[in-house]
C-alpha cells in the first residue's frame, strides 16, 4: 500500500500485521502483557508525556496503565504515512478523568517490530 495523504476509515487487514496485533492485545486486558513482545528490544513508548525505552520499561508501563483504569476503545481511523509510519485514531470511553478521549497512536515499524509507539491526543 502506498503513502496516504488522508485519513481512511481503521481497517485491521491494511495495517501491519504487528500494528493489528497491538491493537487487538491493548483492547484485551486479559492478554495486554504480550503487547512488549511485539516490540524492539530498544523500542521506545511516549504516552501521557513519559517515555519509556526498552522492552523492561514498556512492560512496566503496560502493568501500570492496566491497573488505572477501565474503558473501551473504537479505532476511527488510519493513515498510512509511508516508510513504516503509521497513525491509527482511536475514542476511548471509560472511568478516566473526562470519560471519553480521542487518541492517536503514531507508530513506526521497522523489519516487521514496532520501534516507536507515540500516543497522543
């Protein structure tokens, strides 16, 4: 698939397959710990303006966000920003401060891992 200017509705079976599988782990809490292993051993996630480097810290990060709240998640929409750079939008509604929040996962995957993992409104 090449580059996208637009944002196009969120299709599980365009993206790659190790963004689908994040996806479908970080919406599942019973199986959310086996989002690291779809990481780089030096990947790096920035989310609520922490970063966290290394797959040690990301499964840290995992357990934390896990425990804080509980909320359901709608993927809204993709864009394919070439070179392994991906966005997905997504709402997630739920017992957070605010109760809805519409998010952007930046991701960039290198030789099929993900390496960089933004999350960001």
């Amino acid at each position: 698939m090449s580059a996208q200017t637009d944002t196009q509705p969120y299709d599980r079976s365009t993206v790659p397959d190790v963004i689908a599988r994040y996806l479908d782990l970080q919406v599942d809490a019973k199986r959310r710990a086996g989002i690291a292993d779809l990481f780089d051993p030096t990947g790096r996630v920035v989310d609520e303006n922490v970063e966290y480097v290394g797959v040690k810290a990301i499964r840290g990060w995992l357990a934390r966000a896990a425990s804080a709240y509980t909320y359901t998640t709608t993927f809204t929409g993709q864009i394919d920003e070439g070179d392994g750079r991906w966005t997905v939008m997504a709402r997630l509604e739920g017992n957070f401060p605010g109760g809805v929040a519409d998010l952007k996962y930046r991701f960039r995957v290198v030789d099929g891992v993900i390496v960089d993992l933004i999350i960001a409104p």
